[in-house]
C-alpha cells in the first residue's frame, strides 16, 4: 500500500510580536483575562505589505530544506488558508511560483481552522491515487486582517503564521508500524454558521469582512467533536491513547486542548501547546506545532502523532500517523 510520509517540515512567524500587554492598550482586555480563559500570552502580527503567499512562502523554503529536497521535486501544493491574498488565483498557485515550480499543479483549501487537517487527508488522496508523488502541505494565515480590533471578544484570540510539511509517497506494509497517514476522519455541519463566520465576502458584500464569534457556543461543541473523530481514528487502526507519543491539536485555547486530552486520557506530557506563543493561527496552528515539536527535539521518526482540528462551519478531523 502507499503511504503518505512526512519527509521534513518547516514554519515561519512575522516578526512583529504583540503581546497581551500590547493588546490590553488598544482594548478593554488583560493579561490576566486572556491567560486564564486561552493560556494565550503573545501573537505575531504580519507586517503591512506581508501577505498570505509570504508567509507559505517562507515556510514552505523551511519545510524543503529540513526534508532535504528540491522544490522542483514537488508536484502538488495544497495551502489551508482562510485569509488568501486575493479572492483568486489560489494563493497556492502563487507559492508555487514564487518556488520556481512550473509542472505538477496547485490549490488552496478552505475549512478554516480544520484547513491543515482537510489539506493533509487531500494531499494522502492524491499521493494515494497516484495522481502526485511528493505534496507540499502549508497552512498559512494572516487573520490579522480580518479582526475587528475593536471587539475585545475576539481580536486577542488570534495570530498570524505559517507552517508546511512535506510528504513523499512510499511503499508500505500496510500496518500500523508504517511511517505515513494510517488514518484521516473529516467532518462538518453547517448548521453552525453563525457561531463563528466573517461577515463580509466577494458575493455578499464585495468586502473581506470581520471575524465574528459566539465564543462560548463554540467552546460548548468543540470538545465533543474533536473527541468524536479522534475516536474515530483510534477504532479504525485499533490504537488507543496509550499507543501515542504526541498529541498535536489545533491551538484555538489551551482549556480547549486539555479537555480534549484529558476526555481521552492523553497524559500532559504528550500534548504539544504553542498557543501561549501564537495565539490561535487557524490553518498554521498545527503545523507550527508540529514544526516547533519536531525542531526541539520532542517528535521523531516513528512516534505515533495525532492532530486534530475544529473550526468555523463547523469543520472539524483527525489525522493519524506514523512521523
Ligand atoms: N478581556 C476582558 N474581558 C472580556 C474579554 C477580553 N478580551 N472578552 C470578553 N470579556 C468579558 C465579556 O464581555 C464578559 O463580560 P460580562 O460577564 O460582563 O458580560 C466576560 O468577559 C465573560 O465572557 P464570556 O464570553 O462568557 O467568556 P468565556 O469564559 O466564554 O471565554 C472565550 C471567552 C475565551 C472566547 C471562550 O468562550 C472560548 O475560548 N471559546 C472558544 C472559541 C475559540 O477558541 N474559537 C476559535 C475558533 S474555533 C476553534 O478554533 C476551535
């Protein structure tokens, strides 16, 4: 069977550093608040005339030289983004110029914060399928640009990243002691619009619009649905949450991710948590995770990984696999 490999992966940051302090100037807010409801203490912030494609850009160059490769060696792109330099072409496309690739082809997905968890289950697809033999999988973010910096209820949530790895098609055994995807679990349900959208867009306002929340709606559903399909992942390969070594969840609220873990009897040790660094980063949440975890050493070839993401629609999945 082929599986999808995790051949290296790489991230990138803005430089600009806004801490809670910063924030508590503009708005009505405090470290002390925003610590104990998210566990978020600092976010990046792009700087004006930084975009999308640059930030995947610059992970995507960090992602290819951590896995040793070529960028013409890539022959599928796919970019998570919920926050794309423009309405079209696909930022994807554009990363994939900028990386002096002319063949294979490229596209963005749009599951807001599931966005790296629906990119990867594509990418396994089409490595699968045979339709491509190495992807190049970024999650990228700017959605400093579509906060209302005005509404204290949301614009401290959330920062600007980017992250990528690369996979590489490779003969398995078809167990779960292979490295690669054992695994993926998509979900979504749109009866949940209104819990979490952005009012604006090409077809209804001819604007990009503003995040909008009903935070604690949100938190009510998330658990359960992050839970369900990590289950889901857990009946399919007939592992448990004793087989893992690292638990890498979307980094939307640090309350969010220790029910999770806890619900599922993760030991703390083995959950990874940037979000006190990054603030929540939808799409590059993960991967900036995963990056951070494998740059310092915790995640190495053959540790048992689980992402998991739930986000706007809602979308929500899991990913199992063997790093
Ligand atoms: N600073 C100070 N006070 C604030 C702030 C702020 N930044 N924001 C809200 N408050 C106030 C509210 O006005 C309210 O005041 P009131 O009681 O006088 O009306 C009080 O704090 C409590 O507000 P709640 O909304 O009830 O606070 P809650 O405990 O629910 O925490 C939070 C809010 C952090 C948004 C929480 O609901 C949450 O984390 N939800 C999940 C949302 C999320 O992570 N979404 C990310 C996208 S989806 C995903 O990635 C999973």
């Amino acid at each position: 069977v082929i599986r999808s490999t995790v051949l290296g992966s790489g991230s990138y940051l803005p430089a600009t550093c806004l801490t809670n302090e910063d924030l508590a100037k503009k708005v009505d807010t405090s470290d002390e608040w925003i610590v104990q409801r998210t566990g978020i203490r600092q976010r990046h912030v792009a700087a004006e005339g930084e975009y999308t494609s640059d930030l995947a850009f610059n992970a995507a160059e960090a992602a290819l030289a951590n896995a040793g490769i070529k960028a013409e060696d890539i022959d599928l792109i796919i970019l998570a983004t919920a926050t794309p330099d423009n309405t079209f072409p696909a930022t994807a496309v554009q990363v994939q110029h900028r990386l002096g690739i002319n063949h294979g082809f490229a596209f963005d997905i749009q599951a807001v914060c599931s966005g790296f968890v629906y990119a990867l289950t594509t990418a396994d697809m089409y490595l699968k399928g045979g339709l491509a033999k190495r992807a190049l999988v970024i999650g990228a973010e700017t959605f400093s640009r579509i906060l209302d910096w005005e509404d204290r209820t949301t614009c401290v949530l959330f920062g600007d990243g980017a992250g990528a790895v690369v996979l590489e098609a490779r003969e398995g055994e078809g167990t779960v002691e292979d490295r690669g995807i054992l695994t993926a679990h998509l979900r979504s349900d749109g009866r949940h619009k209104e819990k979490l959208y952005v009012d604006g867009g090409p077809s209804t306002t001819q604007t990009a619009g503003h995040l909008r929340m009903e935070g604690k709606e949100v938190f009510k559903h998330a658990v359960g649905m992050i839970t369900d399909v990590i289950e889901d992942a857990f009946e399919a390969t007939k592992l448990s949450a004793e087989d893992l070594d690292w638990f890498i969840p979307h980094q939307a609220n640090k309350r969010i991710i220790d029910a999770s873990a806890k619900k599922l009897g993760i030991a703390p040790e083995k959950v990874v948590t940037t979000v006190d660094l990054h603030g929540n980063t939808s799409a590059a949440s993960i991967p900036l995770a995963i990056d951070t975890a494998v740059r310092d050493g915790r995640v190495k070839a053959g540790d048992l990984v689980m992402l998991e993401a739930m986000g706007g629609g809602f979308t929500w999945g899991s990913v199992l696999l063997r790093w």
